[in-house]
C-alpha cells in the first residue's frame, strides 16, 4: 500500500497537463489498486487525501490553462502591437521617402529650368559671335586699303616715337653738358686786369632747337653786342685753341641773319680783323665756311674748312679771340642788335 501512495505522488509530480477527467480518472485506478491492501480506515484517510490531491490538481491545471490564456492574450497583443508598429514605420518611411522625392523632384525641376535658360543664353551667345564674325569679315572685305593705312600709320608713329626718343636722349645730352659748362663759367678765377673784366658780359643765349647756352658778351670794342665764338690762348707757354661756341650752336645762330666777324690779337700793336660778311653751310655739309668777305682770306685758305680751322690756319701761332655779332644795317642798329 505504501508503495501505491508512493507511486500516487510520484505520477502527480511528472504527469503531463491533460484535462481534469483524464486526471481523476488515473488517481481512482490507482486508488483501486490499492485498495485491497488497506486494513481499517485507512482506505478513507487515503481517499480523502487523494480527493484533496486531485483537487489540487485540478485548480492548479485551471490556473495554468489561465495563465496560459493570459500568455496567449499577450502574444496576440504583442503580435498586433507589432504588426502596428511595422505598418506606422511603413508609413512613415513611406511618406519619408514621398517627400524626399518630392524635393528631389523639385530640385530637378529647378535645374533643368536653369539649365534651359543657359542653354538659351548660349545659343543667343554664340549666334551673336557668329554675327560679330560675318560683321568683322564684311567689312575687312570691304576696307582692306584702310587696314593698310591704319597699320602704316602705326609704323611711323612708332618709327618717329623712337625718333622722339633719340632726340630727347640727346637734348638731355646736351642739357647735361650746357649745365657743365654753366658751372664751369660761374667758377672760373677772375682776371686780374679789371679793364678786360669790365669789356666782358657772360649771359645765356637761346638757340632754336637746342635751348640755352652760355656765351660771353664784348660791349667795348668796335661797338657792342660782340659774341666770342673762340680764342686762342697761351697756358704755360703752350698756344691752344678754345672754342667758346660749338660749330652747331654757330650754325643755328647764323643760318637767318647775315653776320660779321672781329678778330682781335692780344698784342696791341697789331690791328683787328675786320670780316665783314659769314655765313656757313650745315652739319651735312661738315660746317664748311659758305661766306668769308675780308681781304686777307684767299679762296684756297676757306674752301673745305670750318671757320675755326680757317683762323688757326691763318693766326694758329699768336693770341688772339674771335668774336661775332649779327650784321647792322646802319650805324643806328649797332646798338639795338642783341642776342
């Protein structure tokens, strides 16, 4: 009978979950079973404990099958509850996606208009070059000798703006040396006779084409307004030649006016040179003498030569200083005539 008790606890805990009939059924065939070894009550205290077991048993399957039914309502709810949120994710991502094609849509749109204007503009653009083209090459056509012109004058003016640029180089030149020559004059020793300091005048003379230039002034001899174009001088027993005027300088002075020349001689027992008519020819012609009326002055002496050659030539050996002034008329222009 133990062993039946025993057996009875042991199929309640391992059973599996059947219904309540499956269950009551089992624990009375075992009750039965049993039976026949009781002695006594022993047969009521076990059935009443079995009837207390079974019906354990059976609240406790009720319980299960309930929570059983709780899981299952939960499993429904999360499955519907899942089945929502993946839908309002659908949605959602849906709608995401609808307007970002939207926007895409809307950008595209947007370029291509932009695009249709460029293309517009650059087709307006290169119809109008091509127009420019055609223009240029009609009237190219039709003005070839002007084009010509046009690029002659262009020659000239550059081929006379380095002209331009030659002679400024060279009036600079000049100007550089005419300021030498100023400074030289300002700081040259006084002569000691004040008689011959008082003769002489130093001034600036302007000259057509070359600006000024420093000259010394002879106003008491022979009359006045006499120019020193040269001497010559005697320094440590050395006779040389000074010239005070550059053969241009004498050129641009003489080539308008007729003019006469003195030629006086430091030794005072020796009378002046009178010549009175000069003139000379240009650089091209190398400053040779073009008039020289005095009688001392052969033809064989000018022809050829300069007019500082011609008085060295002729009076090279002594000290003398050649001077020149624009010819006067009458008596009355001696002293008007002035450089």
């Amino acid at each position: 009978m133990d062993q039946a008790i025993i057996n009875l606890m042991l199929w309640n805990t391992d059973a599996s979950r059947e219904d309540c009939a499956s269950e009551a059924n089992s624990m009375m065939d075992e009750f039965e079973l049993m039976n026949p070894q009781c002695e006594g009550n022993c047969y009521q205290k076990v059935k009443s404990i079995l009837q207390q077991a079974a019906d354990t048993i059976k609240l406790k399957d009720q319980q299960i099958e309930s929570k059983d039914r709780q899981i299952d309502n939960h499993m429904r709810t999360i499955s519907t509850l899942s089945m929502k949120s993946l839908d309002i994710h659908k949605h959602y991502v849906e709608n995401q996606m609808v307007e970002k094609c939207k926007e895409v849509s809307d950008l595209v749109s947007k370029y291509q208009d932009q695009l249709k204007e460029s293309n517009a503009l650059l087709k307006e653009t290169t119809e109008r070059l091509k127009s420019l083209e055609t223009q240029k090459k009609e009237e190219e056509s039709q003005f070839p000798d002007q084009t010509i012109a046009i690029e002659q004058v262009e020659n000239q003016l550059t081929a006379k703006v380095k002209e331009n640029e030659v002679l400024i180089q060279k009036y600079e030149t000049q100007i550089k040396h005419l300021k030498d020559q100023i400074i030289t004059l300002t700081q040259a020793p006084k002569e000691d006779n004040k008689d011959k300091e008082s003769d002489y005048t130093k001034k600036l003379v302007w000259i057509p084409g070359l600006g000024p230039v420093p000259v010394t002034i002879e106003n008491n001899f022979m009359g006045n307004n006499w120019m020193v174009i040269c001497r010559n001088e005697e320094t440590r027993g050395k006779i040389h030649l000074t010239i005070d005027i550059y053969l241009e300088h004498l050129y641009q002075l003489t080539k308008d006016f007729e003019q006469e020349l003195c030629i006086r001689f430091d030794d005072k027992t020796r009378g002046p040179v009178h010549i009175t008519e000069f003139s000379m020819y240009g650089k091209t012609d190398g400053y040779q003498v073009k008039t020289l009326v005095s009688p001392i002055f052969s033809n064989n002496l000018v022809i050829d030569r300069n007019i500082y050659d011609v008085v060295n030539r002729c009076f090279g050996s002594e000290p003398f200083t050649v001077m020149m002034r624009y010819k006067p008329k009458n008596s009355a222009e001696i002293c008007s005539l002035d450089y």
